[in-house]
C-alpha cells in the first residue's frame, strides 16, 4: 500500500496528497447538498440515516503542522454541521439521527480510527457508531441486514407520526 495511506502504530499520521483532499472536499461538499436537499420540508422533525464508510483508513491525515479530517471525521463531522445548520430559523427542532459504520481491513488502521475518535471525545461504547476490522465484503451482508431492520422501523413509525425518513448512504471512498 502506499505510504501515504499508512497508519501505525506511533500514532505518526500519514501525510495527505493532493488528490485526497480533493476528494474529501468532494465528499463534503456532497453531504452537505445531500442534507439540505432531504430535509427541506420545516415539518420534518427527524431524519434517520446510516452512512457506512467500507474503506474508512485511520481516520486523519497531517497536512503540514495541520491535522486533517479523513473520511470518517468528514462524515461525523458533516451530521453535526448539517444540524445545526438546518436548526437556524426552524420553528420545529430537526434530529438527523445518524448511526454511521466504519470498515478497514487494517488492523493498525482500525486501532488508529479508534484512537482518533476517542481523542475527539467519541465514547468506545457510542451506539451510533461502529469499528470494524475486516473486508468490507465481508461486513456487507450482515451491515445490509440492520439497515433493512431500521428501515422496516422507520416506515412503522412514519405511518403514526408525518416526519420519520430513512436514508441509507453507501460509501465507497477510497
Ligand atoms: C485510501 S485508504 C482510506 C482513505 C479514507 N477513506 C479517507 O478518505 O480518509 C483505503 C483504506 O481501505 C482499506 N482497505 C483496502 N481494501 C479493503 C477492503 N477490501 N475492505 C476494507 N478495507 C479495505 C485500507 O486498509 C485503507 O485503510
């Protein structure tokens, strides 16, 4: 693998290239229009959505004496804006409430999206977010299947209450 996309065990994070910002840039830019496009009805109280990252890496990358958000930070980060972005002026609040899955096949790229999100203040234990070490393929089936589950919840719930929507993004980003 390139030594640009290496995350060890030091904690030393991997120095990031041109092309890779750009296409973080792309993947922001993307969930951003992708928010404010799903949540435009203001009677909308809740959005639920899974966003899984098959190829998350370790999580950042140094940009010169910068640190520099990779894909998971980049999605995480993208819900929080998204709310508060989509609270300003709405007379009813809006929870997106997003559950997100991480996937490396690395076990020293597991360990150091781990450490990051800790260090960010992220609970091991958080429900809404998953780590976990193996091919995506591998993964896919049994992350296909809680999706499948939340969406059966999700149309229960829509039909007593206008509202609840459930979106699925299916990352690959490598
Ligand atoms: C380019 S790097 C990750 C970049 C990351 N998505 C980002 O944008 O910050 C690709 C990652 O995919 C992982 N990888 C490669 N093949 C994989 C597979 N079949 N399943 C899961 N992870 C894989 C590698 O270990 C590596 O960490």
């Amino acid at each position: 693998m390139a030594t640009n996309f290496i995350w060890g065990p030091d904690g030393n994070l991997p120095r990031i290239e041109e092309h890779t910002k750009r296409k973080l840039d792309v993947l922001k830019n993307y969930l951003d229009v992708y928010f404010d496009t799903v949540v435009r009805n203001p009677a909308q109280d809740r959005l639920n959505i899974t966003l899984v990252d098959g190829f998350s890496g370790g999580g950042a990358y140094s940009d010169g004496n910068d640190t520099r958000a990779g894909s998971p930070l980049v999605l995480l980060n993208a819900v929080e804006e998204a709310t508060v972005r989509l609270n300003e002026g709405r007379a009813k609040p809006l929870e997106i409430n997003a559950r997100f899955i991480f996937v490396d096949d690395e076990r020293e790229h597991v360990a150091a999206l781990k450490r990051e999100l800790r260090g960010r203040g992220y609970k091991e234990n958080d429900p809404q977010i998953s780590v976990l070490e193996g091919k995506f393929v591998e993964h896919l089936p049994t992350i296909m299947a809680e999706i499948t589950q939340t969406q059966r919840k999700g149309r229960c719930q829509s039909r007593s209450k206008m509202g609840p929507r459930t979106g699925v993004k299916l990352g690959h980003w490598v």
